[in-house]
C-alpha cells in the first residue's frame, strides 16, 4: 500500500461507515462503498473521520473497519482518522493500522489547545510518539475542533514536523490561508499537500488558490472528482458549471447536525449502501426533509443533462 507525501494530489473521499438498521457495521455495504468511491474517480480514501462516525465505534471495530477497506482498496492508499483525547490511544490504533497497510493517519488537534505553541508543542509530540516513518494528516476543522490553527503556526509545524506530510484543509473562512501556505513555500518552506474539506463548498476557489483537491465527503463524488480535474488543469469555467450543478444539494447537506444523514440517505438511495442508519446517538432524516432532498436530487438530474 503505498503511503501518502507532501506531493499527495486528487480526491480522497471521506468514507461513511454503514450500519444495518440495528447499528451493526454492515461490512457488505463497505464493500459496495469502496468501490463505488473508486469508480468515482477517487485517489485514496480517508476512513475514520469525524462524518464516518469514529467516535460513535469501538477501536476492535475500528481495526476491523481498516482492514476490511485496505484489503478492498488494494494499491489505492487509505488514510485512517486515528484522532483521540489521549496519545496511547492514538499510538495503538496507529500501529495496528499501519500493520495492515494504511498509507497514513489523520489527526485533529484536541479542543484544550489555544495558543501557537501548544499547537505546534501537540504535533510535535504526536510525531515524536508515533515516530518519523508514519506519515500524518493535520485535520484543520476549527469548526469541529474549537481550535483556530493560525497560518504562522502552520508553517512553524511545517518547518519543525517533517512527518506532516498534508493539511486536511476545513478552515472557514480559509482561502487566505492557503494563498499564505503557498506564499512560504515559494520562498523556499518545505511543500505541503493540502486537500480540502467541507462538502468541497469552496473546491473550485480553493484549488485555484493552490490546493492539491479534496479530502471530504459528498453523496456525489464524482462532482468533486471532475471539479478537481477541470480545475488543476486551468478549465475553471466547466470546474464551476460542474460544481453549481451539484451546489443546491451541497448546500443542504451542509447544515450543521444533519449532513451525515443526508449523506447517508443520498448514498442509500443511489443503491451504494443497504440503509441510511447513523449509530445512536443518531435520527434518521424526517418525511419533510426527504422530500426537500428529492426535490433538490431531481432539479440536479436536470441540471446535469443540460451540461451534457
């Protein structure tokens, strides 16, 4: 399995993890999902992440879950959100699936960390634990996380954790904080791979501020697929007719508290996974917003067929 860099380009999916109608991991509908992702047009996958439900699954299951997507995936690298309040559970997880072939680990910064230096202090301390040869994501999500990482922090943990190799980028506002990123390595700092979270609600002005594409989720992959192809290859105005086709669903599972249930019901209804179910805590969508979803999923399918 190939590990991830700081030239890491292209889409790497965040993966639901689906469960059956009484929470159980529904391991056949995993498989259908890794497929589905990677027939989309996916780079790699990230699992594990905060909208595949990771704190709502056991680290057995945890396990479990990386080596039922690494085998599926094949040559594809898997990355693999190992985020936890403590460094020995960070550390364990992080063995284990680096064992079974992960290309690399995703961490965010724990919400007690407020300066500069306790940012930098914190991954420099995550790489000395996990040591130099385990490849990390630095998930930037001050919305999730409460933790506003500055850009001169960012180029400090550049320049002093050679083992970061991306920065899942989810800043919002952010822009400026990629074109600052970009600036510091044109005047010689250590290159950084920056993929792009949110839905990709900002993809087409984040890669044309010098992001290498995406790693975040959508009920439509290929969308974000083909916005980052048409637009590293400088054909911004089909990137844009692609992504406003897709924007009004977009948008909608962008809601704060139901975007996963979103996800989830458009990827169930698209036939990729058996049921729409979050684990408990967790509500399935209302008739109301189902039909909102229907409306919105018919007027794209409109859209589509007139950009040909």
């Amino acid at each position: 399995m190939p590990l991830i860099d700081n030239e890491t380009r292209g889409v790497f999916v965040i993966a639901v993890t689906p469960f059956t109608d009484d929470g159980a991991i529904d391991f056949d509908s995993l498989d259908r999902a890794v497929d589905f992702y990677f027939e989309a047009g996916a780079d790699g996958l990230t699992i594990l992440g905060m909208m595949g439900e990771a704190p709502k699954v056991t680290q057995a299951e945890s396990i479990e879950l990386a080596r039922r997507v690494i085998d599926r995936a094949g040559e594809r690298p898997v990355v693999v959100g190992v985020s936890s309040p403590g460094l020995a559970a960070i550390d364990e997880l992080t063995r284990a699936v680096m064992d079974l072939g992960a290309g690399g680990v995703m961490v965010a910064p724990p919400s007690t960390l407020k300066t500069d230096d306790q940012i930098v202090g914190y991954f420099s301390l995550v790489a000395e634990t996990l040591g130099s040869d385990v490849p990390l994501v630095l998930q930037d999500f001050p919305l999730a996380t409460n933790v506003t990482i500055s850009a001169a922090a960012l180029n400090r943990i550049v320049t002093s954790v050679p083992s970061v190799a991306i920065l899942k980028h989810e800043d919002w506002p952010g822009l400026a904080k990629i074109s600052a990123l970009r600036k510091a390595e044109a005047e010689g700092q250590r290159r950084l791979s920056i993929l792009c979270g949110n839905g990709g609600l900002f993809l087409p002005e984040e890669v044309a501020r010098g992001a290498d594409g995406a790693m975040t989720g959508f009920g439509f992959p290929e969308m974000m697929v083909d916005v980052v192809r048409h637009a590293s290859a400088g054909e911004m105005a089909r990137a844009r007719d692609i992504f406003d086709a897709y924007l009004p669903l977009l948008r909608y599972e962008q809601q704060p508290g139901v975007g996963l249930a979103v996800r989830k019901y458009v990827l169930c209804r698209r036939g990729i996974i058996a049921s729409d179910t979050l684990r408990r805590p967790g509500n399935k969508l209302p008739p109301e917003a189902i039909a909102e979803i229907d409306a919105l999923l018919s007027r794209q399918d409109a859209r589509l067929k007139e950009l040909g």
